[in-house]
C-alpha cells in the first residue's frame, strides 16, 4: 500500500527537494519541530534506543513513557504509531538493511495493536546535507521501504536532510542530532539525553561488530533484553586504540564533521570493550539468555 500525506499518494521515487515543494505542509511541520526549545530527559520512565534498535509499547505500559535516541548526524530515527491503539515504535536507522528494518518497525507495532479502527502515522526525523549525501540516500531508501508495505502509512512528520540542515563556520551539521515521543501521546519532542544505559558499552560493541537491528522491549513483560548476541574477536582491535582521536573519527563515522563531541570517547569505550569480551556467548551470556532489566520507580534499571 501507499505512502500518503494529507489525501495525497507520495510519489517515492521523486527527489527529496521535489517532495518538499509539493507537499508544503511537511515543511512547516519541519520548521514547528525544528524551532522547538531542546527538551532534555532524564532516565525516569525512558527508555534510550541506540543505533540499530527498536523499541515498541502501547499507551498502558506502567513502566515507560518516554522513548528516545539522539547522536544520529547521517541516521535517521523513526516512530511509528497506530491511531487507534496507541502502538508505537521507536527505532534508530542507519540504512544497513533499511528493507529488514522498516519491516520489523510494521511487525512490532502490528503485534501491539488489536483494533481496525485507526491508522499507522509515521515521523522520520535525521540527516542533513551531508557532503557524501549518505543523508538523502537514506531518505529515500525509507520511503521506497515504507511504500513497499502491504499497510497504508500516512507521513506526519518528514525534517530530514535540507529539512534539518544548518550551517556553522561553512559546515553543515543536523538542527536535530536527537528525538523523543511521548509513548502515551504520540507527541514528538527535539530532546537530549541524560541516561544511554543500560549496558551501553555492550550495545555500541553490538554495532560495531555490524549487529543488525533488534527489538529490545516486551512490552507485554515491560521488560527491556540485551542480546545474547555473538561476533568473533574485532581484528587489529590494539591498534585501533592506540591511535589518535582525529584518526578514529575519520574511521568510524560516516560525518566526521557533524559527529558531537563525545563520539570519540565513545567508540574508544566500546573497543575496549570489545577487547575485554571477544567471546561475549561465554563472558557476557554463559546461559544463551539475554541479560533482562526492569525499569525502577526512580529511573533506575534493575538486572532480573
């Protein structure tokens, strides 16, 4: 079925800039979302998607009322919701298997939603004018994927690429590196971060190693689960650490320019890492389980 917006049907396979131009009421919304005061969480009742995660739950769920992921420069982050249920997924895209994942975002917010009545809304929100146009590309490949399905998915939200680019000192960077919805609501939110855990290191050595996306949530158990997951020992992993900060960033992200000041730092941790646990099936999951986490009243995960 379709993509629409409005009552109109997207043509997909127009350019983004075309897109724009017809349908004018994107770009407002864009300009809305983008002016928007940066709100900024904390961990009670949050739950943080990474690179390469997703997560769904309806409006009943007692423990989480906020999803959200920021650091994407060329990713995009999507949320999709059922009108009639109240379903909602949030999921972090990188255009690694753009066709599995927008797939697995129908799945999971179908296996929530229990009524005819309503529709499927989505915000794709990420990139910007980036110099390789990994942004756009992405963009595209989102829409072609969402088109593809057998539901009609009507496109709320669209600030990607010119529709979330500035410029600083001649560099374009991402207005929003960061999105949070509210899962009761359906609201969206320009937001930032206090809380990535739990388990951060272990979800980032996860992308590193080329994880592909995973749902992290039962809703049903509200419950959050890492893994298990496996990789084989990361080669020349020494020598990666040793070198410079500048020589990592080159290396390990698709918009060096446009990464926030802690990617280094981050991706220098997971290494690490990855050095301690190369076998994580006998470190981090002897028993074949994932490693399960409750969310606490004060915003605190508690291992199960």
């Amino acid at each position: 079925m379709p993509v629409f917006i409005g009552s109109q049907r997207l043509d997909v396979s127009q350019p983004i800039a075309r897109i724009v131009q017809i349908h004018a009421e994107i770009t407002e919304r864009a300009k809305v979302l983008t002016s928007q005061p940066l709100q900024i969480f904390g961990p009670k009742g949050f739950l943080y998607i990474h690179q390469r995660e997703l997560a769904a739950t309806t409006p009943s769920d007692s423990s989480i009322s906020v999803f959200g992921s920021e650091d994407a420069t060329t990713c995009h982050m999507i949320v999709l919701r059922h009108t009639g249920s109240g379903a909602i997924c949030f999921a972090h895209c990188d255009g690694s298997d753009t066709e599995n994942e927008v797939a697995s975002i129908i799945k999971a917010v179908k296996s929530l939603h229990n009524t005819a009545e309503g529709r499927l809304e989505l915000h794709i929100v990420g990139g910007f004018n980036d110099e390789r146009q990994l942004s756009k590309n992405l963009s595209h490949q989102l829409l072609r994927a969402f088109d593809n399905q057998a539901e009609e998915i009507h496109l709320v939200t669209f600030c990607v690429t010119e529709l979330n680019d500035t410029m600083d000192n001649g560099i374009h960077l991402p207005i929003i590196y960061g999105l949070a919805v509210n899962v009761k609501t359906g609201e969206i939110f320009k937001a930032k971060f206090q809380d990535h855990q739990p388990d951060e290191d272990l979800r980032l050595a996860y992308t590193l190693t080329g994880g592909h996306m995973v749902n992290i949530y039962d809703a049903k158990t509200e419950q959050l689960n890492i893994g298990p997951y496996s990789w084989t020992p990361l080669p020349n992993i020494d020598f990666w650490l040793e070198q410079e900060d500048q020589q990592i960033l080159q290396s390990f992200s698709t918009s060096p320019e446009a990464e926030p000041s802690h990617f280094v730092k981050e991706v220098r941790s997971a290494l690490q890492f990855l050095k301690k646990h190369p076998y994580p099936s006998i470190s981090l999951f002897p028993a074949g389980k994932p490693r399960s986490y409750k969310k606490k009243d004060d915003g605190e995960w508690q291992r199960m």
